[in-house]
C-alpha cells in the first residue's frame, strides 16, 4: 500500500507538505518565540510552514520571514467564540494542509475542531510547560477531543509526564523536542555600550531576570536573594526584563504590582531596574554577568538557552528538564526551589569570581550550539511531522521512547543509605521511632460559643467514642483556655461550675495545654492573681502562654501587643505567670512554611489551582525571611525556621518562643478556623512535612464554626480522618503543644554518654542542669519517646540521671535502615466526663 507521506508527494503534485502552526497570539512568550523560530529555520522545499494567530496582537510577528506569506490571524473575538473553529477550517481547506499544530489551550481545542472539520490528516498537540492548574471545563474539553490527536510534542520529558497524567494520551504518541536558540541572533558581544545605555557603570555586577510578569517566574525567590546578595555587593544591579502578559491574563497585573511593591518594602528599589518588554534582549543578555531563573515550574525555558547562547551564565530552580540543560557546575549552576540562600551563594559565587563567570561562559555557548540550535529544532520537528504522516503507530526509533521519559521524569532517585562506618554507633533520632513527623494543632479558643462546643470537639480528636460527628478518631490533642472574656464566649469565668470542673479535668490529663492570655477583659495585675489562684490548686499546670488578639495582658511587644511583661503596667503579671510555671510563649509569630526545624523551604505552599493567591503567600515568607536577616525582630524566627528560641521578656524573664504555622494557600490568616482546616491539613501539606521530616505547631481556631450541633463540618472532618490515619499508620506523630515543645528540647539539650560493657552499650542520658532564671528546666516526660539508634537494640541499656530504665522499646529498623532503643510514649488519657 503506497503511504499518505508518498501520494503527498507524487509526480503530479510536486509541493512539500503543508503544516499550519495555530497559537493564541504571538505576544513575547515562549511559545510565541519557538513558534517564529520553527517557522524560520525549516527547509521551505521540505515542509511549507504557516502561523494562524487567533489574535491579532502580533509584536512577534515582525521577527517572521515571509510575514506576508506565512501570517494569518483567525480572530477570535470574545472569550467563547466557538465561530473560530469553522473560520479555521475553511483557512486550512484553503492551504490544503495535511498537519495542523496547535500551541496553548484554546488554539489546540480550536485546531482539533477545525481539523475535523476539513479532513486535515494529522492533528498535533503541544506540551510547553509542567504542573500547572487545569480548570475543570479546561480539563473537559482536552479529554474530549482526545480521541482527534495523532500526536503530542513536548518540548521537555518533565512536560510529558505532566500531559500523560493530566490527560492520558497513548504513550507512544509522545515525542520530546527541547527548544532551540538561534546562536547567529544571540551571541556575545561588548557589554559595555549595553550597559552605558541602560545607565550602569562597568564596574558593577549586573543580575538579569527575563521573564514575563506572572506568578509561575516566581520573581519573589530572586528578590529575596537580592537582599542577601546587596548586604555583600553592595554594587549590584538587578535587571527585569518582560512585562504582565497580553490583556493581563492570569492576573499578571495585579503580579506586577505586587512584585514592585515588594521590592519598595525589601528597601531594594534603588538597586532594581525594570526594562518591560524589549525587542534588542540580545544586547541586554550581553549586560548582565549572569542570569536566574527562578521558576515554580517550566518547560523549556528559551531564556535560559538565549542566556547560554550569549556567554552568560545562568542560576535556575530545579524543575522540570533544568538540570539536563544547564549541567550543573560547567554552564551555571541548578538550585532548589524555594532555597534563597543557595540561590543567594551561587549568585555571588558568579559575581566574584571574574574568571569562573567567563570558562562558564564559554562552555554555554559551546554546549547550546552542539545540542540546542534551531536548525535541530526544525529538522525533529519535521521527522515528526512525517513519521505521524507515513506511518501507524508512530515511533521513531531514535527518539527516547515516551514511556521511559515518564519514568524518569516521574519516579524518585534512589539514595543508598549511609554506609555503617559513616554513622556513629549510637545518635539520637530527630524524632520517636517511627515517626517521620510531629505536629500539634494549637487552637486558639476565640469565639467558641459554649462549653458543649468546647467537649464534643475534644472527644471527637481524643477519645474513640461515638459522637455528633461521627466516632471520634484517638488522637492526642490540646486546647488553650482563657479567663475573663465578654459574655457569649466559653471562658473560664463564663462558664459554669461544672464547665469550670472539665476545665480543671482537662488540665489536669494535659488536654488544655495553653493559657490564651487572661482574656480582653483582664486590665490589672488583680485579674491575673485570681486566674491563677484557680489553677494553683490543680495537680498539673498550664506552662505554654497564647497571646490572644490585642489582649493587656499580652506579651507581644510588636504583633499582638499587650503590656503583661511591662514593670509598672497596670497588667503587670509576668513575674507571677513565670513563677506559676509558664515557659513557653507563643508572641504572634505565623509562618506558611511547612515543617519547622527542617531547612526552610517555601516550596510546599505553592498551589496549581491557585497560582496568583500562593504564590503571593510564598512572596511574603520569602519578604519575612528576607527582613529578619536585616535584623527587623518582627521575622527573627522567620530565618532560619526554627521552631524554638530562647528570648527575654521585657522585665526580664527568661523563656521560649515558638513558631506556629498555617501551611494554606492564602495565607495565615485565611485558614484558621474549623472550616479551614481542611485545607491547612490537605493531602500535599501531610505529605510535604512528612517528606521534610518536619514539626509544626499548627495555627487553629477550632471553636469558630458553623453548626453548634456539628461543630467540624464534613471536610474538616475527612481532613482529620486523613491526620489519624497518618498518625495510626506511624508516619505522623499527633501530639498536644507542650509535649512537641519539650520533645524539641529534649532532643536539642538532653546530656547523652555511651560507653561499652562486655558486649553491651551503656546509654546514659541525664537532664542538663539550669541554673536559676537561666531558662525553664527540663523535666523526664519531656524524655517521652526519645529514641537513639543503637547498634543492637537487645544488648543496649539506658540510665536516666544515674537510674537504668527498666522499661525501652526495641525497634527494628526504620526507614534509614537503622534499628533503635526508645523510651515510651505514654498516650494522654482523656477524662470521663
């Protein structure tokens, strides 16, 4: 049987086949670029290429050889002007195509349609980026005119991955085509008139950021950077190239806004310089020492071969294809997303040392023109074209198969564990066996309405009993309390005897944790007298402090101001709640990051769904760092994401402040109610602070709800069950505030000595001693759960200030490969009330 590819080009028809190249517009953008570039570099006698704009904002277009020829603009007129499919049919009737490409969503629908429509032979796809948000009719529309593609190029094996999972084509329809630069256009050249035009001395070290102005260039990362690379080179210049996208799509206006405003905030602007959309890039190129790109997720980026191209070295995030294109060391260097300091190192790294800038230089230049020139581009992207032409099913045997561009895109790399000479015979783990994680939710008691509230909410998280809102799930969390509040909330003075008896309960089983303040009613040193002659009694005692809102009697000296630590203050109570047993203040401080005591990364908050709204959340962490380490005390615990610190009251007293989170989206603040905290506790949130074997003190306010009668509604209530199982299943411990508070301290300060005795490891561990007004003391529950890995759990004893522990746990190896001694995690019990 004689091929399509062959009756295409028999004796009477002489005419290479056509190709029609639909996209959105041809605004300055990736895709836009490659797409002129395609066009360009293609053999006319080969493949007669077209471009079809449903837009007529074409600036790109002037780049195009044989505009007149090979432009065409099918507009579409209004956001569902489903009269552009026909209008596109009948173009590719006129020009007889055999090939139709689309580029973006709506382009690639209208080229699917259209090519039905007019019997094209064969409909090819796009894949230009990864990880980013589908709307569901987005979503709908792909997967049902999936059945019109012959076929999909993805210009990165990480972009495959992506499109396969979202929309699930057959995998042999794959290809992968990195993009290509056009190294005649882009090559280097004398800096210095590029720089005198822009107003920048030689003598100073210029940073370039290309990019157009949205949320997935990730803009915050670098300024955050800047900070940090200005306190040393004071000289630098940072330099923005692009603008918000056409008709301010994706809400790159408000992006742009924002960006500039927080460069006014970082105290930076000086040092900032914004250029907008440029047609001479390949002189401003030349400009800079080095360029970043700090991206959420990519495709292939055309900057950062244009960069290469040039001689200029590039700092990239590790997302999707970067690492294979810029080989880590030689052309630039590769950084984790979310890590300003690392991107901050390898930034001055390049602008200190002359000649590292310059072999790295070289070597880009060398390595784009071999792997990534345009004319590679072309002549893939034809063989495609004529292998999807010639012959069913379609696989070139020289390309990576699809399958296996997946895999590797897809599957984690394996890390061998340590060897056993590299670890020390006996450490202590971070964590209790076998936890890889531990978080408390800490919930603020605002606006609980009542104490019936207050208790069906406690036994749903604490005991396993059947209540309103289903059996309750076992787990082990606190609550705080207040005093003196206005009528209408639950507090301590509000409520009735017997509501003061189950708050005495709770107290005392160490499920009320944590004093809210005194409450917004409490003015005096009177008031905190009498709250604490209610508690002195009890068996146990409240040692964490809430600041609450704006109450007097706060600690906060900035956020949640109040003048409890203030010698002369009317409210004046620190030196009693100190001496009552409170030493561990929480001051105001939130964070959206993911798991504290790990290293700070903002890579978990950002969400596909919501580009805009997290990546402005990430801005702000990454501006709270950034000024923290300019020394505003405001975000001091913000650098180095540490959930503990040793601090001074005002009078004097010494304690601990810690970190809280609320890891959403939105922000903070927006997710902190029994509502939200489906949300703070999604599935990527668990996973995240389990995969960066994190803590976290969660930032709650449970008693703010919806219904009396179910106090936590049906998400919140899968949310929760999700945290059970986590819990149940070993992988999450959940625990009450100040048991996690002393766990980290125990960890961090307790005194360990090993010594060997006939075979056997003799593990002493005694409590350090603290002097008077030190720091609050230790005490041996906060011991619970402490777990070292031993050599041989069954000849291993344990000596706790002098006295062997009769009763540790033996545990197998846990994930590092490594067995452990522990000692145990008694369970709270919860009262009977």
């Amino acid at each position: 049987m004689v091929s399509l590819l062959q009756n295409l080009r028999a004796p009477e028809d002489q005419r290479p086949f056509v190709v029609v190249l639909v996209i959105s517009n041809l605004e300055y953008g990736g895709a836009q670029r490659q797409v002129v570039e395609l066009v360009n570099n293609t053999d006319p006698a080969r493949c007669d290429l077209h471009v079809c704009s449903l837009s007529d904002y074409v600036p790109l277009a002037a780049h195009l050889r044989e505009r007149q020829h090979r432009l065409h603009v099918v507009q579409k007129y209004f956001k569902y002007d489903i009269s552009v499919v026909p209008r596109l049919a009948r173009l590719l009737r006129e020009l007889r195509a055999h090939v139709v490409q689309g580029y973006l969503f709506d382009a690639q629908i209208a080229s699917r349609l259209a090519a039905w429509l007019a019997g094209t032979p064969v409909v090819v796809d796009s894949e230009r980026n990864t990880d980013y948000y589908l709307k569901r009719r987005q979503l709908l529309a792909y997967r049902l005119t999936r059945g019109l593609v012959d076929g999909v190029i993805a210009n990165s094996r990480a972009g495959v991955a992506f499109n396969r999972r979202m929309l699930g084509h057959d995998p042999a329809q794959y290809r992968v085509i990195h993009n290509g630069v056009d190294h005649e256009r882009f090559c280097p050249t004398d800096a210095s008139a590029a720089r005198a035009a822009l107003g920048i001395a030689d003598d100073e070290g210029v940073v370039g950021m290309f990019g157009s102005f949205k949320a997935q260039k990730n803009h915050p990362l670098l300024l955050a950077a800047a900070v940090r690379v200005l306190a040393r080179v004071p000289r630098t210049r940072f330099v923005f190239v692009g603008d918000e996208l056409y008709a301010g799509m994706r809400d790159s206006t408000e992006y742009q806004r924002f960006i500039r405003a927080l460069v006014d905030e970082l105290g930076i602007r000086e040092r900032c310089l914004f250029l907008g959309n440029r047609a001479d890039v390949e002189s401003l190129y030349c400009a800079c020492d080095l360029t970043v790109l700090p991206s959420l997720f990519e495709g292939t980026p055309n900057v950062v071969l244009e960069s290469m191209a040039c001689g200029v070295p590039v700092v990239c995030t590790d997302v999707s294809d970067n690492a294979m294109i810029v080989p880590d060391g030689r052309v630039g260097y590769i950084v984790p997303l979310g890590d300003e300091s690392a991107l901050a190192d390898r930034i001055l790294e390049l602008l200190q040392n002359e000649s590292l800038r310059r072999r790295m230089g070289r070597a880009a230049r060398e390595w784009v023109m071999r792997e990534f020139s345009t004319a590679t581009l072309a002549r893939k992207t034809v063989d495609v074209y004529e292998d999807l032409l010639s012959s069913s099913p379609r696989r070139a045997s020289n390309q990576t198969r699809p399958g296996d561009a997946v895999t590797s895109a897809t599957q984690p790399t394996r890390v061998d564990s340590l060897a056993p000479f590299a670890v020390p015979l006996v450490t202590l783990r971070a964590l209790p066996y076998p936890y890889r994680a531990v978080l408390a939710i800490c919930s603020d008691l605002d606006e609980t309405p009542d104490r019936r509230v207050y208790l069906e909410i406690m036994r749903f998280l604490n005991t396993t009993e059947a209540t309103s809102m289903g059996r309750g799930l076992g787990l082990e969390v606190g609550n705080t309390i207040y005093f003196d509040m206005p009528p209408g909330q639950f507090s301590y003075w509000n409520t009735d005897d017997a509501g003061r008896q189950m708050i005495h309960a709770l107290i005392e089983s160490g499920h009320i944790d944590c004093l809210h303040s005194y409450g917004d009613l409490a003015t005096t040193r009177s008031h905190a007298g009498r709250a604490l002659d209610a508690l002195t009694h009890l068996r146990r005692r409240l040692e964490v402090w809430i600041d609450h809102s704006v109450a007097p009697s706060n600690f906060g000296p900035d956020i949640m101001k109040g003048h409890g630590d203030e010698p002369g203050s009317p409210v004046y109570h620190a030196d009693l709640t100190h001496a009552y047993g409170i030493g561990y203040v929480w001051r105001g401080r939130v964070t959206s990051v993911i798991g504290q005591d790990a290293p700070r990364s903002l890579r978990g908050i950002f969400e596909p769904r919501h580009p805009w709204a997290s990546t402005r959340t990430a801005a702000k962490e990454l501006a709270k760092g950034a000024l923290g380490r300019r020394g505003n005390g405001k975000y001091g615990m913000h650098c180095d994401n540490r959930l503990l610190r040793l601090v001074s009251l005002r009078d004097g007293q010494r304690v601990f402040e810690f970190l809280r989170c609320n890891p959403y989206w939105g922000g903070v603040q927006h997710a902190a109610t029994a509502d939200g905290l489906a949300e703070a506790l999604a599935p990527r949130v668990l996973e995240h602070l389990v995969r960066r074997e994190g803590v976290c003190v969660l930032y709650t306010h449970l008693g703010k709800v919806r219904d009396r009668r179910q106090p936590l509604g049906p998400r919140t209530r899968a949310a929760l069950r999700r945290l059970a199982a986590y819990h149940h299943a070993g992988k999450l411990l959940v625990t009450t505030t100040r048991r996690l508070l002393g766990l980290r301290r125990a960890v961090a300060e307790v005194q360990l000595s090993v010594s060997s005795e006939a075979g056997w490891s003799c593990i002493a561990l005694d409590l350090p001693a603290i002097s008077r007004g030190e720091k609050p003391p230790l005490v041996g529950s906060d011991l619970d759960g402490l777990t070292l890995y031993v050599p041989d759990p069954d000849r291993t004893r344990v000596l706790l200030n002098g006295r062997e522990v009769t009763r540790i746990c033996h545990n197998p190896p846990d994930h590092t490969g490594r067995p452990s001694v522990s000692l145990r995690w008694p369970q709270l019990e919860f009262p009977r009330l």
